[in-house]
C-alpha cells in the first residue's frame, strides 16, 4: 500500500505555519472582502496570527504581498474550452467564468484603483484565456480590433455586473439582485425593487408617473438581468458577423 504523503501541519507549537501561499491566500480574502487600501502588512499579520517580522521571512515587502494575491486571484480563474461551432455558448461560458471570478473577489478587483503601482508582471491566465477568447471570435469571422472591441465591452459589463448588482445581493443575502440608484452600495430595499417604497412616499408629490409604474413590477433575478448582458453582447458580435 503507497504511503500517504505527509501534510505540512497549519500550527507548530501553537503558531501557525506560513508559506508564500498561505500569505497569498490570506491576503486575496482580505482584499476582496475589503479592498487592497485596507491590506496593510499590520492587518495581514493580525489576520494570519502572526507578527509582521514572521511574514517578511516570506515577502520581501507589500507590493510583493499584492503581487501573491493578484496571481492567486487568476490562478483560481479557468474558463472551459471554447468553440467556434457553439460561439455563443462559448461566449456566455466564458462570461460566466469571468462572473465567478469577479464575485468570488469582488473589491479584488479595483487593484488598479487602490494601488499606485499594481503588480508589474502578469499570471499567463490573464493572457491565455484572452487569446483564446480572441481566437474564438477571429475563428467565428470578427477581425482582431472587433474581437478586442467584443472583449473589452464583456469585460467592462461583467465587471460592472459584478460590483453593482451581484455585490450587494451578495452582501445583503438577495439572491435577486437589484439596482443602486442611490450610488451607496445598497440594493434596492431588499426586496429586489427598482427603488424602495419609503423613497417614493416621501416624494408623493413628484411627477414621475413612469418611474412609479416600473417600481411596481418585479425585478427579474440576478442571473436573468446576466443572462440579458450576455445576449446583449452575443447580439453585438452577431451584428459584426454580419456586418463583414
């Protein structure tokens, strides 16, 4: 009978034991919970049990800590295979593998926002999955600037998706979605509505008749308002088919 492989124990003597990966991992959960502004080597210290002398026995400084979590934030992203013969299911496949990515890390993924110098290098997923996504819309009939232009628009809406639907019905456990008119991270009044009710009593007295109708009809859940964007999208590059 083969030997088990031994395991590397999480604790010695009480403390836990650090590797460049566990550091990585720690860090990735507290920047998409919180953004990378709040990952400081202080908190990632607190947040690992451990003194922050500990950690640089294993990173050399915190931009190498950010560069861990980014290349652990793409490792974790794998599309499955396209095809040209089932493009658009390809396309929504690949849309909800980037949708997963983005939701398993959402505030992960303003790194560009909250660093001034993001991680120099790049994980070969990042440019893998998006030749492969290229090929698959050159393969289809759209030239390069087209299949760029389809990429760049997906990604854009995803991300968006992600940050202002999916996260508050995430955070606040609605699995309907909902819209933020307000601009402050909430969605809607709980309930999936366009806008909460006690917004449209207090202003009984504007004329915004149209609004009101839409107020009253249910919200189509999170995954139906992303199955829209996804047929938004394979409706563009069918245009650019048949433009060509």
């Amino acid at each position: 009978m083969p030997a088990t492989p031994r395991r590397r124990p999480a604790t010695r003597k009480g403390r836990p034991v650090l590797t460049r990966e566990s550091i990585a991992a720690k860090a990735l959960e507290v920047a998409g919970a919180e953004g990378f502004a709040s990952l400081t080597m202080r908190a990632l210290a607190a947040e690992l049990g451990v003194t922050v002398r500990a950690l640089y026995n294993y990173v050399e400084d915190r931009q190498d800590v950010v560069h861990l979590a980014v290349d652990a934030m793409l490792t974790a992203w794998n599309p499955p295979p396209l095809h040209a013969a089932t493009w658009q299911t390809s396309v929504a496949d690949y849309a909800g593998s980037l949708r997963a990515l983005y939701r398993r890390w959402p505030r992960a993924l303003l790194v560009s926002l909250d660093e001034d110098t993001p991680p120099a290098s790049v994980h070969p997923n990042r440019l893998l999955h998006l030749d492969r996504f290229l090929r698959l819309l050159r393969d289809v009939g759209l030239d390069v600037p087209a299949a760029l232009a389809a990429h760049r628009h997906l990604s854009l809406l995803v991300l968006s998706f992600v940050l202002l639907i999916d996260g508050p019905a995430d955070r606040a456990g609605d699995s309907r979605g909902g819209d933020d008119l307000a601009g402050d991270g909430r969605a809607g009044d709980g309930r999936g509505g366009l806008v909460p009710d006690a917004w449209l009593t207090a202003h009984a007295d504007l004329d915004i008749p149209t609004l009101r109708e839409a107020a009253a009809l249910p919200l189509p859940t999170a995954d139906e308002q992303f199955d829209e964007l996804v047929s938004a999208v394979v409706d563009r590059i069918r245009g650019g088919l048949g433009a060509g």
